[in-house]
C-alpha cells in the first residue's frame, strides 16, 4: 500500500486556524481535513509564533523557507562526505 503525501496549503492552514481557534481537538481537525493527526500535531507546534500562536499566513511563509533552505545533508558537505563514506 502506497502513501502519498502532499503539503498543506495556504486554504488547509486557514482551515486549521480556525478550527484550532473553535477549541476543535487535533484528532478532529484532522478527520474533517482528511489528514493524519501527526500532521496536524506538527504543523500547529512547528508554525507558530512564539508570541502570537499559530496563524494561517505565517505558518506558509515559515513552511515555504524551510523548503527553500533545504535538509542539513545538503548545506553542509562536510556531513554529506560523513555519511556517504559510512555507506562505502
């Protein structure tokens, strides 16, 4: 059984604000958006503002950086060079 996962999206994010905002629990946010209970878990304690909370516009923008920064492996060469040689 194959999994496939998509991003959540700016309208998804809106959705889950507002939910989250209604004191609707992660597990229920997750049923009405057809979405693992993890992912909404992580997406509300990843992308949200020390400060102010959670909120739809810069959940996205946080997201977006992220993606665009890329994984550890690929910005440090030194720990690339680490672990292909661990496979060698």
């Amino acid at each position: 059984m194959e999994q496939i996962y998509s991003h959540i999206e700016l309208n998804e994010r809106c959705e889950i604000y507002r939910l989250h905002a209604d004191g609707i629990s992660r597990r229920q946010i997750a049923d009405r958006l057809g979405r693992s209970p993890s992912i909404i878990s992580r997406e509300l304690q990843r992308n949200a503002l020390p400060k102010s909370g959670y909120k739809p516009s810069s959940a996205d923008r946080m997201a977006m950086a992220r993606k665009r920064r890329g994984s550890k492996i690929e910005r440090l060469s030194s720990l690339k060079t680490y672990v292909l040689d661990l496979w060698a």
